[in-house]
C-alpha cells in the first residue's frame, strides 16, 4: 500500500507558485490575498491563521479583515466591494461557513470572478464546466486531483466514485475529473445521502473519493482491493487517550482500507494540505492573468 502524503505534493505547488511569483516580482506585480472572517469560530479561526502564515512565508501580500458575528449582509458586501476595487488585491477568500444570518450565496456572488480564488462563483463553477481554463475551481478538489497527478496515478478512462455531492467539494471534483484535462476524461459517478446500494456502487470505483463529513464512514467493504482511496473528510472524535481528549480522523477507516487499497491518503496529512497550497497558486494565477503574465 502507498501512502499519498500531501506535504511534499503540497511542496512542489510552492516550489511552483515560488517561480511564477519571482517572474511577477521581477515586472513590478506583488500578489495579493484577503481573507474574511465573519465570527469567532475557532476553526475558521485556524484555518485563516493557516492561510495567512503561508502568504508571509511566500512573500505576498497578505490582509486579514475580521468582523464581528452580528455583522449585517450589507456590512459583508461593504467589505466585499472595497476589497474588489483594492488593485493590491488579487485574490479575495470568504471563510465559510458564515453566521447562519447571512446568506452565502448573495457573499460569493458579490465577489469578483477575477478575484475569486476559491473558485465558488457562477462564473467560475460555470468556467470549470466548460473545461475553460481562465477560470478557477476550488481549492480542495483541485488539490485531490493534483495529489492523484503527482502520485503517476492514471485517470484517463478510469472508474471514479465520488461520495459527496457539495459544490465545496464532491460537485466540483466531478467536474474536474471528467474533464479533459490533465488528471481528467475519468468516468465519475458522484454518490450521497439518497444513494442506494452505496457499497456495491463504490466497490465499482478505480478512484474512491469519500467527501462525507463523517468519520471512518467507508470501511474494507466499499472497497475494490486495488483502488485508490483519497480521504478528503476532516472530523474531530474524542479520543481520552490524545494529549487534547480529541484528534482528527477521515471519512475513510484508515487502518481496514489500507489492508486492500492501492494507495491512499491519510487525515490528517493529506488532502488538508494541498487546500492552501491550491489557494496560493490560485491567487498567484489571478496576479498572473491581471498582469497579462499568465501561460
Ligand atoms: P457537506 O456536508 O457539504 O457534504 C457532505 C456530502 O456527503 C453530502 O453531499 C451528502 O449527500 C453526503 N452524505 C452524507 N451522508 C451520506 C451517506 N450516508 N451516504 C452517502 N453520502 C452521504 O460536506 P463537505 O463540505 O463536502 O465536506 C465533506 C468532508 O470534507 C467534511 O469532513 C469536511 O470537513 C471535509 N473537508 C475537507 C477539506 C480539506 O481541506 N481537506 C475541505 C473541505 C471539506
């Protein structure tokens, strides 16, 4: 069993956007990223924390706008509007989820396309149906699709079953997976909650992808021997025998699935880390095009 680890594939995206920064540098262009947190979720917390320690590490520009959880829906488009006439800005990247008074859907909407790196505006889902490539998917699924690239795994004519159907993640994997591009032309299946048979259908996959939210939800039984696993959940449980009483577990149960797979990635350690480094790259990318530097 091979074991994908996001770090070093996360790397090479670095080692990549490090490049790619060195050129705009060199013709007076500095990247830029906002990130907005709306509330105190300490989760979203960590994770915009995350996101901004890796643009100082990269040398880009970086702002971080926090507001309070009672902020209204016209106070979030006043930010969001502000943030899409700054030229300083690139890249601009809404926390979610957000406060259940605010609608998401309007948030994303009043960003701008050309600054929309995590790839969840119309235009942008609607340019990765398209296989347009001036568009940007989001992050995570283009980190999973990355990791199976990196690792030599074939997806061309490949059987994928996706279990998950979120535009976040299992929607958009979709679409990248059965597109033409490199790390695509995979026949892809998407389960969910109303999928029958679940075991049977993902037993048929080359390529499991599980985006479920709940955790070691697929086991040895809903897996070929000889297919590739790629765990994207993210789950707390408690475990009294962790120095904080809790750790962090997959959609998949690791240790059974690893006796039969081919290979797979473990939580924590896989695809979290490719989430940021996709987002880095994305707002490079979106430097690049304004620029009229892009490939
Ligand atoms: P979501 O809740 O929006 O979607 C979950 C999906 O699972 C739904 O489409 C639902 O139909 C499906 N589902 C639920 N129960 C099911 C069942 N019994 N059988 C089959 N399908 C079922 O979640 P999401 O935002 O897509 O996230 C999924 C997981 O991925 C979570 O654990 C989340 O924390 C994790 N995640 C990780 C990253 C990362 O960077 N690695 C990024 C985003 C999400």
């Amino acid at each position: 069993m091979k074991l994908i680890e996001g770090k070093p594939i996360a790397e090479i995206v670095y080692a990549e956007c490090l490049q790619s920064f060195e050129k705009l540098k060199a013709a007076g262009h500095l990247p830029g990223l906002a990130v907005v947190l709306v509330g105190e979720d300490p989760a979203s917390q960590a994770y915009v924390g995350s996101k901004e320690r890796k643009c100082q590490e990269l040398g880009m520009h970086s702002v971080k706008i926090e507001k309070p959880a009672d902020t209204t829906q016209e106070e979030l488009h006043a930010v969001i509007d502000e943030l899409n006439a700054d030229e300083a800005i690139h890249g601009i990247l809404v926390q979610l989820p957000l406060p259940d008074h605010l609608d998401e859907d309007q948030v994303i909407l009043r960003i701008d396309p050309a600054k929309d790196v995590d790839g969840l505006h119309p235009v942008n889902i609607g340019k990765l149906a398209m296989d347009d490539p001036t568009g940007f998917a989001p992050c995570t699924p283009s980190g999973c699709q990355r990791m199976l690239i990196e690792s030599g795994i074939e997806t061309s004519g490949k059987d994928v079953v996706i279990v998950g159907r979120s535009l976040l993640v299992g929607k958009s994997l979709a679409l990248l997976m059965m597109g033409k591009r490199k790390g695509g032309n995979a026949t892809v299946t998407v389960a969910h909650s109303r999928t029958k048979n679940l075991a049977e259908l993902t037993r048929r996959a080359d390529i499991l992808v599980a985006a479920i939210g709940i955790p070691h939800f697929i086991g040895k039984e809903h897996v070929k021997p000889g297919a590739v696993v790629i765990d994207v959940g993210i789950n707390r449980i408690d475990d009294p025998t962790a120095k904080k009483g809790s750790r962090l577990v997959g959609d998949v149960d690791f240790d059974a699935v690893a006796e039969t797979c081919e290979a797979i990635t473990p939580v924590p350690g896989g695809v979290g880390r490719m989430t940021i480094a996709m987002l880095m790259a994305n707002t490079i990318r979106a430097c690049e095009l304004r620029a009229g530097l892009a490939d």
